[in-house]
C-alpha cells in the first residue's frame, strides 16, 4: 500500500530543528524515492536542514540519508534521459558565464590579441591545442570537454 507523502517543516531558526535521528524521522522519514512528489518532499526537508551552518551528528547523518535517496532517484531518471551533444564552443560559453567571464577575458586566459576571445566565442576562429590546454588548466576541467 502506498502511503501519502507528508510534507516537510520548514525551520524559523536552528532551535525549531529537531536535535536526534528520531525525532527528525518522525516529521519525515527517510526512504528510498520513487516518484516525484517523494522528489519532492525530501528535497524540501534537505533545503529546510541545508540553511544551517552547524548541525549535530545525528543532523547530518540525517541530511546524509535523504541525500542519498534523491541522488539515486535522479541518477535513475537521468540515465534515461538522452544527453544532448554539446560542443566544446558550447562548453566555454557555459564555463564563461558560470565564471561571470567575456570575450576580453577569454582573451586574457589564453593569451592572445585583446580581441581572440570574442572572435572564438562568435565562431571565427577555433581552439588550438594549447588553447585547450590553457582553459583546461584555468577552468581545472578535463581538455576533453574542449574538444
């Protein structure tokens, strides 16, 4: 029998939050997720515990738990999911804006004329090897993403 999924307490301040394994489990239980209203309602109790620079032992094991239930619920979901291919143009602009990064300083990582940056993210020019290299390093990423 499937039971309904309570929804998690959201916490004023760390002295609302349960101190023991328990007594959290009595406002949300741990469990494997199934679908996406369990997605749901354990990400919220995990957000609701997140905000909290300290918690105790138990907190944390407790945080623990629930995470690892939603992360083998996504994983499940997402390994169906077709990825779509994306360039290595594609991943620099991700990486670029991520960073809060332009052309100019595209420019400034690799190197080269004040305007280079601008003209590979506009698709005029291309990566060199030791381009890859350089945002490799910059971005502490693999080479291959580049590619």
């Amino acid at each position: 029998m499937k039971t309904t999924t309570p929804r998690p307490t959201r916490f004023a301040c760390y002295a609302d939050v349960p101190k023991t394994y328990r007594a959290l489990c009595q406002l949300y239980l741990p469990r494997p997720v199934h679908d996406a209203s369990e997605d749901q309602a354990a990400t919220e109790m995990m957000n609701a515990l997140a905000v909290f620079e300290k918690l105790n032992a138990d907190q944390r094991d407790y945080l623990d738990a629930l995470t690892e239930f939603v992360d083998a619920y996504d994983k499940a979901q997402l390994k169906d999911q077709p990825w779509p291919e994306a360039s290595g143009l594609d991943a620099l602009k991700h990486l670029l804006a991520e960073h809060g990064l332009a052309g100019a300083d595209l420019s400034r990582i690799l190197g080269g004329s004040r305007n280079l940056g601008a003209m590979i993210l506009r698709g005029e020019r291309r990566l060199t090897l030791a381009h890859v290299r350089k945002l490799a390093t910059h971005f502490k990423v693999s080479p291959e993403l580049f590619i």
